[in-house]
C-alpha cells in the first residue's frame, strides 16, 4: 500500500491509501512504527482511505497506546462518514482523539 | 448465483472483494451498504485464513446471490478447514479506556452489527457462514 510520511518538528502526519483491511493493516503498522520514534504527536489522516475494517482499528488503537505510554498524542482526521459510523459502533470515538 | 474459489491465503480477499463488488455495482448498489460489505468480507475471509485452516493449506468458495423484494444480497462463504463458528465470540467491551481495551472479537461484532442475517453451520465437512445484506 501507498503511505506518505510528513514530518514537522515531532509530529508526524501518516497518510496511508486505499483499505485499512486484514492484508494493509499489518503492513500500515509494520511502516508507521520506526516512523514514530522520537515524535510527540501522531496525526493518521484518512482523506484517502475508503474503510477500516477491525485490522486497521487494531493498528490504530496499537498507536494510541504506545504514544500514551510516551504521554504523547495521536489523533485521526479527514474521516469519511463510512469509517466514522465504525469508530463510533466499536466505541472508538472515546478512544481517539478524531477532528 | 456467481461464485469463485481462491487459495485460503491473506492476501487472497483482495481478488473476493473484487468479485463482491463487481455483483454489487451490477446491482447499483449504494456506497455505504457496498463499504458495510466489503469490511464483512474482510472479517469473515479473514476468520477462515486465520482460524478454519490455521497453519494448513486450502481453498474457500464465496457464492453471491442477489434477490428481489427487498432489494438483498447474500454472500456464503465455504472451506473445508476445521469447524469454526465465528458467531460464539465473546462480544468485546466497546466501552473501556483506550488501555484496556482488546481487538479480539471486534470483527465479529462489527458483522453482527452491519448484516441483516448471519447464519453458521458446519455440514458434510464444511464451515458455511452466510450473511446477507439489505439495500
């Protein structure tokens, strides 16, 4: 899969494409580690991502662990209604921060 | 009725999405259920990779019929791997903290959760699950 990685100062924006699914998400996850090291703030935006199906909710709730565990942040921006309607029946939305 | 047979490999549920798909936008179907479907697709091929066949090789069949009045469509998957029914997962806690919380089990309940009808049953050697979707 396609992921763009932006860095400004410590933060880090990850902009994965296509499917958060059982294939990409290990692969997203596996991408986005070594990425973080030394950042304060995780932004994932998935302006290009067309769902999440719970592979990809086990990497986002991996990341938002491991950057409490370094009073850190992370948060989820540019969610389409589809992905929202699954944070919000899985009870994410009160897990992430999501703009 | 159209189905298709692929190895129960990972990345196999890239080419049975596409075959969903394909019977969904013959039917127009709207995004939004086509997305509910597409993730149950994930869910469920998933299951069968990771838990029907484990460490062993096989096949998995995916049959896709649509019917009339409602408007449905209904997708059964089969494998010859061990007997799993995925619809005795424990349902996860979806309201603890962002620490305590467990992936396990979220697929199911996301299933349960955006299908009209699931059902399970293991006949002749076979695990099929069938879930079916309404537009």
């Amino acid at each position: 899969m396609t992921i763009n990685f932006e860095k400004n100062g410590t933060t880090l924006t990850a902009k994965p494409e296509g499917r958060l699914d059982s294939v990409t998400s290990p692969e997203f996850g596996q991408c986005l580690e070594p990425e973080m090291n030394g950042m304060t703030e995780v932004i994932i935006d998935l302006e290009k991502v067309e769902y999440v199906s719970s592979g990809g909710l086990r990497v986002l709730l991996t990341v938002q662990q491991e950057m409490e565990d370094r009073e850190g942040t992370m948060k989820v921006i540019h969610v389409n209604p589809q992905i929202m309607q699954i944070f919000d029946m899985v009870g994410f939305l009160d897990v992430f921060t999501v703009e | 009725m159209k189905e298709i047979t692929v190895p129960a490999a990972p990345d196999s549920v890239e080419t049975v999405t596409a075959f969903v798909n394909e019977q969904l936008d013959a039917i127009r179907c709207p995004l939004p259920v086509r997305t509910q479907v597409d993730i149950a697709v994930d869910e469920v091929f998933s299951n069968i990779v990771r838990y029907a066949y484990g460490p062993e090789k096989g096949t998995a069949t995916v049959r896709a019929d649509v019917t009339d009045e409602p408007l449905s469509m209904t997708i059964t998957f089969i494998d010859r791997g061990k007997p799993y029914n995925p619809l005795t997962t424990a349902a996860p806690d979806t309201t603890l903290p962002a620490r305590q919380r467990r992936i396990g089990g979220l697929g199911v309940f996301i299933l349960k959760n955006t299908m009209d009808d699931i059902a399970y049953e293991y006949r002749d050697g076979m695990n099929i699950l069938t879930i079916r979707k309404m537009f």
